[in-house]
C-alpha cells in the first residue's frame, strides 16, 4: 500500500512540475543579464539590447546541438539584424575550442561550462534556445533543436 502511495505521490510531483501550461512562465519578463567570458571571447548579454536576440545553450557533446548549428549560421547570414548568441555548456575548453576550428562556427560562441548562465535561464539540458526583443523581454522558448531557416521562425523574428 505504501508502495502505491509513493507511485501517485511522484506521479502528481512530476506532473505539477511539467505542467506550465501553453507557454513557461519566464515569457514576457526580462530576461536575467550575464557575463561569460572564456578568455576568448566575452558576451554580456545586456550589451545587445536594441537588437533581436536568440540566445542558444548548447555542448560539442549534444547531437541535437549538433544537428541545428548549421541553420542558426544560417540565421545568423541571412538575418544580420537578429543576434544569434551561443553559450555552450562545456566543461572541456579544448574540445570545445577545437570544435569551433574543425566545424568553422561562425557564430558568436561563448563557453559558460557550469558557471550557470543557462541556470539563471531555467535551462538544464541543452538544446534550448530563447528569442529576446529589443528591450531583452523573453518572448520565446524553444526546447531542442529547431530548423532556424523556417519561413514561420523567420517571419516571427521580422516582426519583432
């Protein structure tokens, strides 16, 4: 009996955990400013407000990550004004480095490793992606890896 109280208990904690409805509750608020810096490269987040921003988490080890890198260089070529930002979550700068070099990232990437700046996001698993307006308000969540030439992304991010 015990048993079955311990199933319904984590069932319901589990489910109220996932239940956030149509949208999660981070969109329509600013989005929490950062600073990483990876002795190459330094992104403070506030610096970009003025511009349409989509901050991507992601890791060289994550093959969903990997799959939609092409299209967010993509983005970035085709649609100058939007800002694509990518903070990886490696641990391991040389993999990491080397992966840029050998896959030719265009993109401005960053190392966050666990110092957290996907945490102050909400973000545990990568990837995850988050569309910031102009004025750095969260307007969109995308879990896992997108096609960012999709004519109905696109047109969203005109219009912002």
């Amino acid at each position: 009996m015990q048993f079955r109280f311990l199933i319904a208990a984590l069932l319901a904690l589990s489910l109220a955990g996932c239940n956030r409805g149509s949208h999660p509750g981070q969109i329509g608020s600013s989005a929490p400013d950062f600073t990483v810096s990876d002795g190459a490269t330094r992104v403070h987040l506030s610096d970009y407000r003025g511009q349409v921003v989509v901050l991507n988490f992601w890791a060289t080890w994550c093959a969903p990550c990997l799959e939609e890198l092409p299209s967010l260089q993509r983005l970035q070529k085709n649609m100058p004004q939007v800002k694509v930002i990518a903070v990886s979550i490696d641990d391991d700068a040389d993999a990491y480095r080397s992966f840029l070099k050998q896959y030719d990232i265009g993109l401005l990437s960053v190392r966050d490793g666990s110092e957290g700046a996907n945490l102050k996001f909400g973000s545990v698993r990568v990837p995850e992606t988050f569309v910031l307006d102009r004025k750095g308000v969260m307007r969109r969540k995308f879990i896992g890896a997108q096609d960012w030439t999709n004519p109905e992304i696109l047109s969203y991010l005109s219009k912002l």
